[in-house]
C-alpha cells in the first residue's frame, strides 16, 4: 500500500532565530520570552513582529475560510489567543461575533485595544497556561502550541477544558506524524492525530496552503476538536 506524502522538514526562520538567541532566551520565563521575541523581532519579518505566518499574504486562505468555519461551529463568541499584533484578524469579517483578543505579551494587548478596541470587541492579557479564561464558544489557538513544550501544551490543554469553551481550533499538521518535544519559544510542527496527542478525528479542518520555505509546509491547517474530545491524558493532572 502507498504510504502517504509527507512534505519535507525544512527548518524554519523562528527556528534559525531561536538557536541564534537560545542562550538568553533559555534563561527567562514564559512571558518573558515572549515579550523579548515581540520587542526584538526575532522573527525578523517586515510586516509583523508575530512573524511571516501572520502576514497579508500567508493568511489569504485563512481569512477567506476562517468565517465560514466559525459559522460551522456555531461561534458568536470567539476567543483569540494569542492574537498577536491583530494585523491580519483585523481583515476577517466576524459579523456577528464578539471577539476577545489574548496575549501574554502585555504592550500588545495594549496596543490592540487602543487601536482596535469597541463594542464587540477587547483584548486581554492571559497566559493560557494558567489563566482563567473568558466564556467562549471558540478558543482560536493559532500558532501557539507549535512553540510550547509538551509540559506547557499539557498545561494549556488542562486549563482550557476547565473552562467553558466548547472548542479549540488550532494549529496542526495532519498526517506529518514526527512529533517532538522542544523548548518553550522555539518551533516545531505538530500533527495532533498522532502520538503522543492521539486526538480523534477533528471537526473541521482548515488547510492554510503555506507557502513558507518553499512550500515544505503547505499541509499547514487550522482544525477543529470539541473540548469535550481531547484524550483525558491531556487534560488531567496539569
């Protein structure tokens, strides 16, 4: 039998930078890795210090799908961490649904609500490792977990099921099937159907058609799983 493609590994810019800088950043804690990623631009992109995947240009699938994908899961209440610089959320229409943007990097959330800020709309600082987080029927968890080590993925997943959220929709990489611990601020691709996360088949997936190096990672996806879904091992116990 055909064994599936599975693009190339190729390494990436937030993992060039994070080698380049790994001796500084190891020595601080989570926020603080992130403020000093955000306040350095690590990630070194022109257009946004939350990096080249939240560029006009590499969200234009996104921005097209993620409405009618919220619809399908029912959203009026969607929760975005982390949100990051909201540049290209900003060009989403959510029409009928309140947005609560997240950050754990506090001069961002800052910004956000200044700029963006109304009636629909807030931003928040929360680490989704350890925060009560707000009602919501959507938690958009893009570009986040694939920075996380596994003790802090376990931590987030924990916290979110003790929340009222009723679904995750966050970044995967179906069918790669090479998971790997890292450390917390560096990069890695991870396929949540395989070990060690084993999630059940997903609600919805959003295939992002990334273009980053070449297209080694065009299989890049936003999916979807029920709260209520995620094996037990991972929400238990963090």
């Amino acid at each position: 039998m055909a064994q599936p493609h599975v693009p190339r590994r190729v390494t990436t810019v937030a993992e060039r930078k994070f080698a380049e800088h790994a001796g500084e950043l190891s020595k601080l804690g989570l926020r603080e890795r992130f403020e000093r990623i955000y306040a350095t631009n690590l990630w070194s992109d022109p257009e946004t210090r939350s990096g080249v995947e939240s560029s006009l240009d590499s969200t234009g699938v996104l921005r097209r799908e993620l409405p009618k994908g919220l619809s399908q899961l029912g959203a009026r209440v969607l929760l975005d961490v982390p949100c990051g610089d909201f540049a290209w959320m900003s060009r989403v229409d959510l029409n009928g649904v309140d947005y609560i943007g997240g950050d754990i990097v506090p001069p961002i959330v800052a910004e956000n609500q200044r700029r963006y800020g109304g009636e629909s709309r807030r931003f928040i600082d929360v680490d989704l490792t350890r925060d009560s987080l707000p009602d919501a029927d959507v938690l958009l968890c893009r570009d986040c977990l694939v920075h996380l080590s596994y003790a802090n993925i376990h931590r987030v997943l924990a916290n979110v099921a003790r929340s009222d959220i009723r679904y995750i929709l966050m970044t995967s990489f179906p069918g790669r099937g090479d998971n790997q611990d890292i450390e917390d601020g560096n990069w890695r691709p991870l396929d949540f159907g395989a070990p060690p996360f084993s999630f059940p088949s997903p609600r919805l997936t959003i295939v992002e058609e990334c273009e980053e190096e070449g297209g080694a990672y065009a299989d890049k996806s936003l999916v979807a799983w029920s709260v209520a879904e995620i094996p037990p091992e991972w929400t238990r116990g963090a």
